[in-house]
C-alpha cells in the first residue's frame, strides 16, 4: 500500500489556527497576544517566520518571561489568509489542548 504525502509542519500548524480561529481559541496581532500573555490566559504563541524583530521581541520577551512555548509558523501572509484577516505576524493560542496540537504539529517527524 502506498503512503499518501504527509502535509508538513507549516501546513499542519495553519489547520490548526484555522480550527482555533473558528472556535475562538486564538488572539492574532502582537498587542491582543501580549494581552493574554499578561493575563496567563495563553498557553503558546505561534510568530509568522518573517515577522519583524519590532514584534518578535515584544512578544518573545513576555512569553520567555511567562514559560509559554514559542511555534514559528509559515508567514504572515499565510497566518493573515487561514485566519480571514490581512497579514499576521503573531498568534497567540488560548486554549491548552490547541496548543499541544499545534506543538506537536510543529515537531521534526522522524519520516515514518
């Protein structure tokens, strides 16, 4: 039997926060993401791969502060489209089993 082509990392994160987004289980832009981060009500945040180092550092610094993992997902264009909104450079996931999916999701696969 052959293998169908498993989507990668990029992919699988993005149908997550599409998922998410849906449920209202994730804050995009870097100001509502801090929000929740200051307010312990985020469990990971996922920075686009070509967001600017203005607001990778505002959001970096809270969530290395706070213990919550950092995802660096597909691009801002990307995020902005899966989401229904312009480009976005920050997500950050508010509901714990959604995180632990999109950090799974964004694990090196062994190939299997």
């Amino acid at each position: 039997m052959e293998k169908l082509p498993q989507p990668d990392a990029g992919h699988r994160v993005l149908a997550l926060l599409g998922l998410g987004a849906a449920g209202g289980n994730v804050v995009a832009g870097v100001d509502g993401t801090r929000a929740f981060l200051k307010r312990q009500k985020c469990f990971a945040v996922v920075l686009a791969n070509d967001a600017s180092p203005r607001a990778m550092e505002k959001v970096k610094r809270l969530a290395v502060a706070t213990g919550i993992p950092i995802v660096i997902g597909p691009s801002a264009d990307q995020i902005g489209a899966r989401l229904g909104r312009p480009p976005v450079m920050v997500v950050g996931v508010k509901d714990r089993a959604l995180a632990a999916g999109i950090l799974a999701a964004s694990a090196p696969r062994d190939g299997t």
